[in-house]
C-alpha cells in the first residue's frame, strides 16, 4: 500500500532562500531541506506543532547550512550531507553521494550527484511521491549560477531533470522567479506559456507569496535553460539551429550573468 502524501510547508528564509520541511504523516518523522536560517524553520515547526528528525543539505555554501548548528541544538535532528562536503559540514550523521537512498520516516528519496553550481551539490529525488529537492541546480524558470565547473557540467546535471514526470513537483532553493521570468522572456518572447507563467508569478509576488514549487512540465515548457534544444533557444544566442543544447546552454548561461 503506497504511503500517504507528505505534508510539506514552504517559507522564506534570509532575503531570498526558500526554507522546507517536509514531514511524513504516517511516521511523524520530518526533515529540512537545508537551514539558511534557524529563525523561519523553528518558528514553522512550532506552528505545525511538527518534530524536526532530519536535515537534509544539497550543498555547503553558507546560506543553505549557516542555520544548521542552531536547529540540531534544538531539536537534536540528524544531519545528512554530501560526502564531498564533509569538511564544510563537520558532524553529520551520514555522508551521502549518487545512488544513496535517504528516508524520512516511510518517504523515500533518491540522492544524484548534481554538480555546476558548486563540486559537491545533490539533488534529492522522492520517485513515489514525485517530488525534487533541487537546491540552486534548478529553479523555477532559471538554474543556479555556474561557480565550480564548465558550464556543460551543470548543463548534464539540468539534463537528469527533463527524465523525470511532468507531474512531478521542483522546490528549489531560492525565490528568483521574477529575475528569472524577465529574463526567460527576454530569451524566448512568443513563448505563450512563458508569458502566462510571468504573469502568475507577478500576481503571487503582490499578494506577498511565490512561484515554488513548480513541477517538471511547466519547467520543460518555460524555463530556458531547460529549452536549450529548442531552436528558438538557439536563434537567440545567435547560434544556428540544430546546435549542440550544451553550447546554447553555455551561451544563455553566460547572457543571463549579464543580465
């Protein structure tokens, strides 16, 4: 018998960061993806009335992991983090890497080696639930900024994505969606989708909320560094079409850094 949906709460966290906990209604058992901040995770845990058992980190730079100390003071969750970023985050748990299995109570994730943004980044990947903990790989409508690779190694990592559902649900880590959005329609203006898709996300930045989660379709259908196969991608970054996505990728992630 599948499990129950998880439950899953979103909240902003520093300026821009996206806290998360998901929890396991079967268990009761809870993780956080990442602490930017301890202040927005333990205030979310008390409002749910919800015990914090595990954090899961995607990556060591400082605002995925600062509030990391805290919480495990507080709550006495255990920690999992990459193996690459095992001198970053002293003290976890466990060390994980491609291929590992995570639990959260009876919830079950997948961990991929995602690199680009930074040597060390996984994803986690929930298969039954269909959900994506993709940190700063993929966000909504953009990808994470390349800092420690050739831009053609995030351009593979981004590439496990499109495999995935369309169903399935992407929380990224950081609320970029409206840069995101004006750019993505500077890249691809006759994009109907696109063009709604910015409008939603105008509306829900009034009302004071924002565009995460997205899922995998509407990724595929609007964000352009997920559309670097398409030849319009490839019209606007001057390259012919039929060019090589990794080149088209390279192409949009270096005129997004200017942007």
């Amino acid at each position: 018998m599948p499990n129950a949906a998880p439950e899953i709460r979103t909240f902003l966290c520093r300026s821009d960061n996206i806290g998360v906990l998901i929890r396991d209604p079967g268990t009761g058992a809870c993780a956080a993806i990442d602490v930017p901040e301890a202040a927005p995770v333990l205030a979310t845990l008390e409002a749910e009335g919800w015990r914090l058992t595990d954090i899961l980190v995607t990556h060591r730079h400082a605002d995925h992991i600062e509030g990391i100390p805290e919480v495990v003071e507080r709550t006495g969750a255990r920690v999992t983090a990459p193996e690459k970023a095992r001198a970053a985050v002293p003290g976890a748990a466990r060390y994980i890497g491609e291929g590992d299995r995570v639990t959260v109570g009876g919830l079950e994730a997948t961990v991929w080696e995602t690199p680009g943004h930074c040597a060390d980044h996984i994803t986690y990947h929930f298969g039954e639930a269909r959900i994506v903990f993709s940190g700063d790989t993929l966000f909504t409508l953009g990808c994470g900024r390349v800092m420690e690779a050739e831009p053609a190694t995030l351009w593979r990592s981004l590439v496990r994505f499109l495999d995935l559902p369309g169903e399935t649900a992407v929380y990224s880590g950081h609320d970029y969606v409206l840069s995101n959005a004006r750019f993505a329609l500077a890249a691809e203006p006759e994009n109907a989708a696109l063009q709604a898709r910015a409008a939603e996300a105008e509306r829900l930045a009034q009302e004071g909320r924002f565009l995460i989660p997205s899922t995998i379709g509407t990724e595929k259908a609007t964000n352009p560094f997920l559309r670097a196969g398409e030849p319009a991608l490839a019209r606007a970054v001057d390259l012919p079409e039929g060019t090589d996505p990794a080149q088209v990728f390279t192409a949009l992630r270096a005129w997004k850094n200017r942007f």
